[in-house]
C-alpha cells in the first residue's frame, strides 16, 4: 500500500469507529427502550422468531417504540 491508500484506510477505519460510537451512545443513552432477543442457533431452536415476531407485532399493534434487536447466543447453553 501507498501513502494514500493507507490514509484513505484510517479515514474509513476513524469514519466506522465514530458511526459505531454514535450508534452506542444512541443505544445505551437513549430513551427508546431496548429488548434483546437471543437469536442464535441455540435460541432459535428454543423458539425465538414467534417470539421475535410477538414482540414486533405487539409493539406495532400496541404503538410502542421500542428497539428489538436479535443478537446472538446469551450464554445460557451450558445450563
């Protein structure tokens, strides 16, 4: 890589770096709450797209703003 093109990397990587942190302060200083739906395999093969899917259509129906957001395992398998 050249000069320019490793500048022109730290300018994309800072430009990511900033939008991730917005993303976080947006998330964690917010005043819409936040549900986290365990999705991974291990959550989905104890159900959780109906699950998803309740909550997504409750809160529409019911006209709350709220965040769902699927994330990965949770950890609790070992149990």
């Amino acid at each position: 890589m050249n000069d320019t093109q490793v500048q022109k990397a730290r300018e994309r990587l800072a430009s990511i770096v900033a939008g991730a942190r917005a993303d976080w302060a947006a998330l964690d200083e917010g005043q819409t709450p936040s549900i986290l739906l365990g999705a991974a395999t291990c959550g989905r093969s104890a159900g959780s797209d109906p699950v998803l899917e309740a909550f997504k259509t409750t809160a529409a129906d019911a006209g709350i703003d709220v965040a769902i957001h699927e994330v990965g395992c949770l950890g609790h398998c070992y149990a």
